[in-house]
C-alpha cells in the first residue's frame, strides 16, 4: 500500500462482496500520537460506508469490518423500514 507514508499493511472491506473500505495499519510515528501507533486507519470507503469528514481508527481489521458490516446493515433496514405517512 502506498499511503506516503510508513504504513505498509493494509486490508480491503469486502461487504456482501462489495469493496466497502480500505484499512491501513498506523507503524510508528514520531510525529503521531502513540496512542494511534498499531491501529487500524480507515484510509477510504465506498458506497454504504462512505464518510464525510472525521478519521476513524480501530484496533484491529476485524474490528472495522464489523464497523462496515452493521454500517451496511443500518442502510439495509431504513431502506426496508416503511415510511410514515403524513
């Protein structure tokens, strides 16, 4: 992975195979926090699981595809709950 910087693990996100996201694991920094040294970065989502604005970081690569999972699953259910009338 080429992020320009010295993180060199990474992960694609499959949901219902559909790339959902792309994880990158934080290496040591001395320019970063050391909290975030190990964790997982969400460097890019897509469709169901894009953001806008703020980064997310998790502990582990499971962790953020289960973040893509239910995120997926959230669109799944407003899109399938039917709607008030007025």
């Amino acid at each position: 992975m080429n992020t320009a910087s010295p993180d060199q693990q990474g992960y694609l996100l499959f949901v219902d195979e559909k790339l959902v996201g792309v994880v990158a694991r934080i290496e040591r920094h001395e320019d970063l926090d050391k909290t975030l040294w190990g964790r997982w970065c969400l460097e890019a989502a897509f469709g169901l699981c894009h953001r806008a604005g703020g980064t997310l970081t998790f502990a582990t690569p499971e962790d953020a595809l289960e973040w893509a999972v239910q995120r997926v699953d959230m669109h799944e259910r407003n899109r399938l709950s039917p709607s008030k009338a007025a």
